[in-house]
C-alpha cells in the first residue's frame, strides 16, 4: 500500500499468539468549527461537543470536519489522546478527517493519509465528480496486549453521486490490500444511506450496528441541530468479518434542546481477535 505523509514505527516480527481485547470505537462528525451556525456555532456548542467523548472514552474515535483549532481543543479537552491524519487541501489546510486513539490503550505502529480520487497519493486532488477535496485517513495501532488493529476514517463527498461510489470502491479496495492483514475499521461520514450503491460497494466490511439493531428504525443521523430521528443513517461504524460487535448504538446526547453537533455519533463496543484467529 503506498501512502503520503507517513509515521512508521518499525514493526516488531510477531512472537507467539497475541490475545483478544474488547474495545470502543466512535464515529463522529463534529461540524466545522468556522460554519455561521448562529445559536450552534462552534463557540457555544464546543463543551457539549467534549463531553460526548468526556462522558464514554471511547479508545478509537474517527473525527469529521475537524480544522486544526478544534482538534488542538479536544485533544486539551479530553486528555490521554493522540491523532493523525492531515488536511485535506494541497497547502495543508482545511478539514480532515482526523483518528484519535487513548495512548494507555495503543500505540502507534503506521498511519497515513490518501485522497479520494484518481491520484490518491497528490494531496489536496479531487476525484470524479466531487465538489471538495476528501480523505481517508488511517492507522495501524497495537493494543498493550499485542493485538493489533487497522482504523481507516473517511467522509465522502455530499455532492457527488459518483464521487461517493468510487470513493467507496476504492478504500474497500485499500482496506483489502492492507498489510499485515490484521482487523479492520472503517469510521466515516458516507454521506450515503444503508440501501446506497456505496455502502454496498463496502460488502467486505459489516455495519456494527446493523448487526446488533437489524431492524431499528428512526436511525437518522443527520438532523441540522434539530435533533430527531428522521432520514437515512450515514454515520457508520464497519468491521471486518473478524471483528465481534458487543454493543452499538447512535449516540443523541443533548442538553436543554441544544446539540453537539448537527450529526449524532455513532458508537459500537467490539472484541477484536487475537493474533492467529484472522488471516495474515
């Protein structure tokens, strides 16, 4: 897998068996932080928006719409974290789509970041029919157990139809030519529904909540700060087959009608196998 922007830590040749570890996992839109959003702007929404990881710690958490200042303000905020992940624009800047893992729980072993699109190593490209740059960005962490795990985190374009497809074609693509094969995640606003061509396009990858609520309704997760469960559920926690959901649920935290953000996180407890109980 060839990658830009790199940190490589060297990777230890496996000795004996690893054992299984449960684990949680968040995915979590947090709406850009500059969006004239009035009453919901960044400004008055922003300790909602800690409390949700605050209140569950979750050990993995896949950020979308994140801008340097509010990544620097959760990682403040909610102390024991680290992230990576870049930028989605050439020079650097804008939104990312960053992955945050508790350091007591991982270490860092390999992370990255690719672009969406027909040139998925030159930063800041776009692909096909997409109106913004997008990314995926991904890590490969080693639970203090031995265990280890690959995190991919994305968000699709809102625009374009074939944006959205090829880009899930193409990270399926990637998170099935990972190496070492160890389990995977894939966190991410898809911007697409579970009957969609792209989340079909993920048929690799179970969707954890799916496979503990497969006939709940009322699973909306955009809502515009209105709250509510209306609309397609487009925030999604997946795994590979190896990988046991717990527990799962679309996380609607508010306070006196106000909201974190204008996405509910989604959240799911897993067990992840040990080495030797997946494919190399």
């Amino acid at each position: 897998m060839r990658t830009v922007l790199f940190a490589l830590v060297p990777l230890l040749a496996a000795c004996g068996s690893s054992r299984s570890f449960e684990m949680t996992a968040l995915t979590y839109n947090v709406r850009y932080g500059t969006a004239d959003d009035g009453p919901d702007a960044w400004p008055l929404r922003r300790e909602l928006a800690f409390d949700v990881v605050r209140r569950r710690s979750p050990d993995v958490v896949g950020m979308q719409e994140v801008l340097d200042f509010q990544r620097e303000a959760f990682l403040a905020a909610c102390p024991g974290y680290s992230a990576v992940g870049v930028a989605r624009n050439a020079d650097g800047s804008g939104e990312a789509s960053p992955i945050l893992f508790r350091t007591d729980r991982f270490r860092l072993l390999r992370s990255g970041t690719f672009w969406l699109g027909e040139t998925p190593e030159a930063p800041g490209s776009m692909g096909w029919d997409a109106s913004l740059p997008r990314v995926c960005t991904f890590a490969l962490l080693e639970e203090r157990g031995g265990g280890r795990l690959w995190v991919f985190n994305t968000h699709f374009d809102h625009r374009g139809e074939r944006a959205r497809l090829e880009s899930a074609r193409l990270v399926a693509a990637r998170i099935a030519a990972r190496e070492p094969r160890h389990p995977a995640l894939l966190l991410g606003d898809l911007n697409a529904g579970e009957r969609s061509e792209p989340v079909a396009a993920l048929a690799g990858l179970r969707d954890t909540f799916r496979a503990l609520h497969p006939d709940a309704t009322g699973v909306g997760t955009f809502h515009a700060f209105r709250g509510g469960t209306a609309g397609e559920k487009i925030d999604f926690v997946f795994a590979t087959p190896d990988v046991a959901p717990l527990e799962a649920e679309i996380v609607r935290d508010a306070r006196e009608g106000r909201f974190p953000s204008d996405h509910y996180p989604v959240a799911a407890r897993l067990r992840v196998p040990g080495e030797g109980a997946h494919g190399r």
